[in-house]
C-alpha cells in the first residue's frame, strides 16, 4: 500500500442466510445486490472498482461469522443517514446508536445491528 492509496479496497459482511441478509441491504439502501457464488455465497454492493472505489459483498460461507464485536465497517449513508436509519428497524435491524454529530467537518455517524447479527454503521456528510 502507498501512502496515496485506499487503506481498503474490498469488504465482506458475514451473513448466516444469504436472501435475508441481501434483502435488508437492498431494503434499507434501496439498491439492488447481484448475487453469485465465490467459495460462498455473495450479495454485491455497488460499486465502481475500475475507479479506485472500494467494493463489497454479504457473504455466507463456512469462513463467515456474523458479530457485533470487532472491526466495524461504515456504510456510505449520503446524503443523510437518517434517511437509511428510518428504514432499519422496519427491515428486521435494530439501532443501536442513533445519528450522532461527529464534528461539522466530518460529519454523521450511526450504529445499527444488521438481520445476522453484525454491528454495521453508517456515516453522512450531512
């Protein structure tokens, strides 16, 4: 890695079922998530990898362990978080740390508990 390079370029969200874990990303996002099987199966963010932008799946697999403790990955919530926090509980999530103001120039962050049990937040400029 350089010192001008994306510190992460690939993630991977645990999942124990596959469809219910797609379905609440998709839900909440209101995105669409291509699925496929790699060594597991996979639920595909968007994204636009050619570009330098990193990219990320669901995955259920045998080497996948949904959790609520240990690394924590944000999710882009732009334009507002609140927006995709409104759908969460609705969609089988649970809020765990409300829209909280990190500093004007940073913005937003939230924690939520996804359908498999990982904690997952979210971050927006606004």
């Amino acid at each position: 890695m350089t010192g001008n390079a994306n510190a992460l370029n690939w993630f991977e969200i645990p999942a124990l079922d596959i469809d219910r874990a797609a379905k609440f990303y998709e839900t909440i996002f209101s995105i669409q998530m291509p699925r496929m099987e790699m060594g597991g199966a996979m639920a595909f963010f968007p994204a636009d990898m050619e570009h330098g932008k990193v990219g990320g799946a669901v995955v259920q697999s045998p080497m996948h362990k949904p959790s609520a403790d240990g690394a924590i990955i944000y999710l882009n919530g732009n334009p507002d978080l609140e927006i995709v926090l409104g759908k969460i509980e609705a969609a089988g999530g649970k809020i765990v740390m409300p829209k909280t103001k990190i500093t004007d120039e940073i913005g937003y962050m939230a924690f939520f508990m996804d359908t498999e049990g990982n904690k997952v937040a979210l971050h927006s400029n606004k």
